[in-house]
C-alpha cells in the first residue's frame, strides 16, 4: 500500500509524488550551488511544493518552472546592483 502525506484539509500527497517533489527540488538546487539544509534551499521547496498543489505535477514541467523562477530572480538580483561606472 501507498503512502500518503496530508498536507492541508483535502490534499494529499502520495509517496510517489513526494520522492519526485524531492528530486525537483535536490535538481534545482544542485544546478543552483544551493545547499540542501540553507534557508534558500527551503524557499525553492516552498515554492516546488506550492506549484505541485496549484496543478504542475510532472517533474519535468516543475523543474522548468523551478529554472525559469531561478533566471527571474537572478535577472532582478543583478537590476538591484549598482552598476560599474566606465570612464572614456
């Protein structure tokens, strides 16, 4: 028999689909330098788990998304930094 995890009222989660969240997640990180145990590493989860839940649930769509947010926010991080100053 299948393990399940509730997660809120209504939803669950199979065993299945957790170890494949898990490597969505263990992939984005790694891709990413992030270390699995940082607060970084937990935002990512977060945020795999809550697009699990919102109806992505192949590994490959995820993973997409999970890239794509990663070169959003790299792209604002690098908008927030004070640009280098070339004197001619």
């Amino acid at each position: 028999m299948e393990k399940e995890a509730m997660l809120f009222p209504g939803q669950v989660v199979m065993s299945d689909e957790l170890e494949m969240l898990a490597r969505v997640c263990r992939t984005a990180c790694e891709e990413n330098g992030i270390a699995l145990s940082s607060p970084q590493a937990q935002t990512l989860a977060s945020h795999v788990l809550k697009l699990f839940l919102n109806g992505l649930v192949g590994e490959d769509e995820l993973l997409s998304a999970e890239r794509n947010r990663m070169k959003r926010q790299a792209h604002i991080e690098s908008l927030k930094q004070p640009r280098e100053l070339h004197h001619s």
